[in-house]
C-alpha cells in the first residue's frame, strides 16, 4: 500500500517511527511536508504566507502520487492546518484519512467526529498504524484493533489502548529518508530518541495526558540500549553529512551510569550533540560525562524562578539550589546552558520576574528561552487556570475544538503582560551585558525603554549569543530560510 505522510514546520521523530514500521511490512511511504513560511502560529503574514504557500505542490504531488492511505500527525498547533488540508483532500480524492499524536490522544472523539477523518489512534501508535493498514489492505475490515477509534453506522466504536511496548531495541530505526528530500537542514541536525516516558508529571506537559492512558510509571518509562542508540548514530554518520545531534530524550542526564556508558560508546561517532537535562539530576559526574562526550548545550524546562509556583501551579519538583548548582557546573565546563521560563503562567507576577532578574544576576546561564503559556487541552495546567479564573468553560471548550493563536494563547492581563515584556528583555540584556542590565534596573530605567528598542537588543542578543545548535533548535532561521530558496525556485 502506498502510504502518504501530512506534516508541518519540523522533524517527526513519531511519524519516522511509524514509516519505519510500515516499511518493514513492505508498504511504501512518503512525506508531504508543509514549510508553513510566514504562515504558521507564531508568525503569520497573510500576503507573504500565501506566495510563499506550498499548497499548490502539495496537492499537485499528492495526485500524482495517488496513496492508499493519508496519515496526518497532529500536535494541538497544528490541528487547523490538518483539518483545512483533509478536508479539502477528501474533496479531490477518496482516500482513507488518519489522524494521530499528541492533540489526537487528548481529544479524540472530537477529532473523530470531522466528516474528514476516518480514523484515529489514541497514544503510541507504532503497531496500531501497521494493524490498521494490513486490516485495510485485507478489505475486511476488523473494528476492534486496538488503539484505533473507528466509524461504523453513525457511531463510534473506541477500542482500548494495547499494553504500552517495551522493549524499544526491537523498533527499528527512525525513517530519516522520509524527511531527507525536504532539505540539508534536516541531515545536518541529526535527531534521536533514546528513551520514551518521564518519571514526572508537571502540569502543562504532555506526560500528564499520557499517564491518565498508561498510568503505570514502571512500564511507562522505557529505555532503548545505549548500544542500539549510538549503533544508529554511528550508522547514520556514515550516510548523512552530520554536523551536530539532538538527543530529545526528556532528561537524558538521569541514569548516571547510562550517561557513562554513552560517553565511553560515544567516542566512535563524536559529532556535537545538545539535550535535555532535569536540574535535579545534573552533578559533578553527568556534567562531566556530557562533557567527554562533546555535549555542547543543555536545555532545561524550569519554566519560573519561584519554587513554590513551580510546586503548586507547575508540580515540578526541583529546588533552586539545584538550579545554581546545574548552572555553576554547566559554565564551568563551558556546555551552554539554555533555560526556558514560561511567561504568564497562573499566578504568576512581575514580582516572580524580578525574582528571576535577580537570581539570574548572579548565577547567569547562556541562554533564555521566553514562550508565553499556551493551554494544551486536558492537561492539568488548564483546571488549574479554571479555577484562577484565567480560562472559563467556553474558552476551554474553544481550545479544545479548535486550538489556533487565539485560543491556544490567553493572555491573562494586558498591564501584566506588559510589565512582563519589560523583564523579558531586562533578561534579555542581562545576557548581553549584565553592567548594563544592573543599572537599567537600578534605575528603573528599563520600565520607560521603548519595547522596539529592546526588541532589537533581543535579536542582537539571540545573533551574539548563537551556535549552529541553538539556531536549528528554535526558530530555525536557516530551515526557513532554504525553503524560501526551494519555493522561489519552483515559481
Ligand atoms: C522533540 C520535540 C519537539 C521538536 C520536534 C517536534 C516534533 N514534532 O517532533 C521541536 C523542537 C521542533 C518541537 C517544536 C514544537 N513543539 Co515540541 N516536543 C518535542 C518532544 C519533546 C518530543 C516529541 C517526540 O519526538 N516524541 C516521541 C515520539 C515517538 O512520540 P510522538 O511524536 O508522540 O509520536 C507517537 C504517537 O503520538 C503516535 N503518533 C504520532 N503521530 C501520529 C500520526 C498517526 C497517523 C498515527 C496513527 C499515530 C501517530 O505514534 C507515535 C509513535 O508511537 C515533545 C514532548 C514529548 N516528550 O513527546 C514536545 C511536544 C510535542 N511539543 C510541543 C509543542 C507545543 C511544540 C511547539 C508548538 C513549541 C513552540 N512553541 O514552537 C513546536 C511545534 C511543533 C510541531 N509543529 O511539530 C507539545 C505539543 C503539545 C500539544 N498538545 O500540541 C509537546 C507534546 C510538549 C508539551 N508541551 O507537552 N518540539
Ligand atoms: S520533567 Fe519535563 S518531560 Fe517530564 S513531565 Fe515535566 S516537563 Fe514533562
């Protein structure tokens, strides 16, 4: 069966996973890839986003391409962009379309219930993918594949999910193939996955919807064999131009000894690498490792300076002491040190911001990574933003059905989001200039500063402060940037 893969902006480690598996059955797989330039959630410029629009391609390769089965993969930020491209392929051709990952887990009755969509799959969906797809091949179909929701006669039949699989050395490699087409940019910054699961459940991340599903943490957490992960890395060394790794693994510094026994396998491959990291579980010894084993930057989701906010609205469990000591040990063995800190949070005030400002002074990493709080549906964060009055019924109901820039960001207060902007780029300063950004502060001088100005400081900062690693992990300027050369070719 040909199989065609839908996605949008970035990399999929889900969807490789799935293609690899389909693969192995022997169907065939491609990928459809949506740039979104100058479209997507963050960033959209109507004029500039419909001539740089690849949606004509798409469709045009899509026809020519005539695939048994349309998959679509869907984070909540993208779930608009999903539901325009399925509904109007459904128009020009009869396919089979399913819809998948993290936005579909959490809402998938709603999902199920577009015209456009004819399945979905609720959790992992490495073996279910492969059942559906042989089952439709059969032409008999059989409803009760576990993990897919089916339609039958107006109704809609819910299968239960299968025990969550273990043993991940048995998965084959992600398919980086699917992606390769799509640009350098893709080759150059290799991703991998080494573990599945986290062990916490903070309160806006997507393990806490996953543990209402596979609510045993045992089994819930699994770990491929440091072996099986760098054997893929060494041999995609070999195939692609690597420059520099991703370990996306949710704290990849946890188990020490797993981090030493990488370090010592490692060496055969040696590319540059950044990861994820927990404050509690950086010491001496994992920092160490990382840093014998070429690890260039960490990032680590800590998300608000306040312990006690972080204990009763984030339910995250280090301490600040962790956080200074992480920090300490991060500049000492020069590894970039990235922290993101979730701005608007419940209960949040300038007052935690000053905070920030104030702890940042004298432990300073290199980096800060400033979103604005966006409600996922059905994680916690979102009762608790019931009950502070930030989000009511209807505008929960709102994100549910349709997440998109208005929905997904609420912002609370419009004199707060000032004053937070304010910190934002007094923090920003702080990195480029912390004589600077002391006497801005002193002064108070920071609250009158246009906040263009500052604006402006924030790119310098982001370009004085930047690595190849850094760039391909947020923003992405370069991936942007080349498929605005691959669009203006095509015209
Ligand atoms: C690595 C990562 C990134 C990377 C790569 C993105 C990517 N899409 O993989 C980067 C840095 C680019 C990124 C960006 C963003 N990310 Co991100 N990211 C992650 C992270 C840490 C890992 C994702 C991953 O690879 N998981 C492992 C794979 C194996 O699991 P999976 O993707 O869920 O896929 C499995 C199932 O879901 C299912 N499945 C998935 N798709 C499909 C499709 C079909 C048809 C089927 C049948 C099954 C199926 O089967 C797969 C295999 O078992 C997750 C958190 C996490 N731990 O999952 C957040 C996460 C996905 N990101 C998130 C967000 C919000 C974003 C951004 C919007 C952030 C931003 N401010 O820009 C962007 C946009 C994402 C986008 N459009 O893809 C949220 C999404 C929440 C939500 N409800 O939508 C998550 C869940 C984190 C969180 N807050 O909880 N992210
Ligand atoms: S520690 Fe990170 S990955 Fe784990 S639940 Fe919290 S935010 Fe999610």
């Amino acid at each position: 069966m040909k199989v065609a893969f839908m996605y949008a902006t970035f990399e999929n480690i889900g969807i490789e996973m799935l293609s690899s598996m389909l693969k192995k059955e022997g169907h065939s797989t491609r990928l459809f890839y949506d740039p979104q330039l100058f479209d997507d959630l963050f960033y959209s410029k109507k004029y500039l986003g419909k001539f740089f629009s690849f949606k004509k391609k798409i469709f045009d390769d899509l026809k020519r391409y005539k695939p048994d089965m349309i998959l679509f993969s869907v984070v909540s930020a993208d779930y608009s962009w999903a539901c325009e491209y399925s509904s109007e392929i459904k128009k020009i051709m009869n396919v089979p379309i399913v819809f998948g990952g993290i936005h579909v887990t959490s809402m998938p009755e709603e999902v199920l219930q577009n015209k456009f969509v004819d399945y979905v799959v609720v959790g992992e969906g490495d073996f279910a993918v492969v059942d559906l797809m042989n089952n439709i091949e059969s032409g008999n179909i059989n409803y009760s594949i576990k993990n897919v929701w089916f339609k039958k006669n107006g109704l809609i039949i819910k299968n239960s999910v299968r025990p969550i699989f273990q043993d991940l050395d048995k998965l084959p490699y992600p398919d980086k193939e699917l992606y390769k087409k799509h640009g350098q940019p893709f080759i150059t910054g290799y991703t991998i996955l080494t573990v599945r699961g986290c062990p916490n459940r903070c309160t806006y991340c997507n393990h806490d919807v996953y543990k209402n599903i596979y609510p045993n943490n045992n089994t819930y957490i699994r770990r491929r064999s440091v072996k099986n992960a760098v054997s893929e890395l060494a041999d995609s060394k070999k195939k692609y131009k690597i420059k520099f790794i991703r370990i996306i693994d949710d704290d990849f510094v946890r188990e020490l000894s797993r981090l030493e026994l990488f370090c010592k396998l490692y060496q055969k491959v040696n590319v540059p690498y950044v990861c994820i990291a927990h404050p509690t579980n950086v010491t001496v010894k994992s920092v160490k490792a990382l840093k014998l084993s070429n690890c260039k930057q960490v990032a680590i989701g800590l998300q608000n300076i306040n312990e006690n906010l972080r204990t009763k609205i984030l339910n995250r469990k280090e301490t600040n002491e962790d956080v200074k000591r992480m920090i300490i040990l991060l500049n000492r063995y020069k590894i970039r040190c990235i922290i993101d800190l979730i701005m608007d949070l419940p209960s949040s005030t300038s007052k935690h911001m000053k905070e920030a400002f104030e702890f940042f002074c004298k432990y300073t990493p290199a980096g800060l990574c400033m979103p604005w709080i966006n409600y996922f549906p059905k994680t916690t964060i979102v009762d608790i933003a019931y009950k502070h009055g930030i989000l009511d019924k209807k505008s929960i109901r709102k994100l549910e059905l349709k997440p998109n820039k208005k929905t997904l960001f609420i912002l609370d207060n419009k004199i707060h989001k000032e004053i937070t902007m304010k910190y934002q780029n007094l923090l920003t300063l702080l990195l480029v200039s912390k004589r600077l950004a002391k006497f801005m502060y002193r002064t108070k001088l920071f609250l009158s500063i246009p906040s263009r100005f500052m604006l402006l400081l924030r790119v310098f900062s982001y370009f004085r402060n930047r690595t190849g690693y850094e760039l391909e992990l947020l923003r992405n300027p370069r991936r942007y940037f080349y498929q605005s050369l691959r669009k203006l070719r095509t015209l």
